[in-house]
C-alpha cells in the first residue's frame, strides 16, 4: 500500500487470472485521484514489457493474446501526475506481483 498527500494506490501482490470472478486481473487501484497522467508497465524476469497501459481504467489480465502467461513473479512500474491543490504532482511506484492459477 503506497500512501502520500496527492493520492492513495494500492497495488495487490498477487492474483489469479483463472476467470472465477476472483482476482482476474491486476491494476493499480486509486482512491481519491484523478490521474492527469499515466503509465502503468508489466514486465517478465526477463525485463521484456508484458503489459503496457496509459489508460488507468485498462487491466493486465495475465494473457498474451490468447495464451496465458507462465505462473511466477513479474515486476511493474507505475508513472503517474495528479492535481494536488493547483499544483502537478509526479510519482513513480515499482514493485512485482505473483501471477498464480
């Protein structure tokens, strides 16, 4: 859970894309923001981009095209600016989450 004055998000560290309605994908999840800018990435151990969005509201379902990706831990990246009172405020976020079925 990152926390700061402009903006919570909240990224899970693990789901599970295996469509029982439960954790079938992964995103960061925003409360209180309106993001002017962002850029969320997915990368395998390999560092090759697995998952690339500008859309806050897209997900990464664990899928290339219509294979599934292999279970274990990929690393993201999230670049975004918020208005915080007037003001562009930038961050950047990283960390990995474990993809399981």
């Amino acid at each position: 859970y990152f926390s700061c004055l402009e903006c919570d998000v909240y990224v899970p560290n693990a789901f599970t894309p295996n469509f029982d309605g439960i954790n079938d994908y992964f995103k960061p999840f925003e409360h209180d923001c309106f993001f002017l800018e962002y850029q969320f990435r997915v990368f395998d151990r390999w560092g090759n981009l697995v998952f690339s969005s500008s859309d806050p509201q897209e997900f990464w379902r664990g899928m290339n095209g219509n294979r599934p990706y292999q279970m274990g831990v990929y690393v993201w990246s999230l670049n975004y600016a918020v208005d915080f009172r007037g003001e562009v405020v930038y961050n950047q976020m990283a960390g990995d989450v474990t993809l399981l079925y």
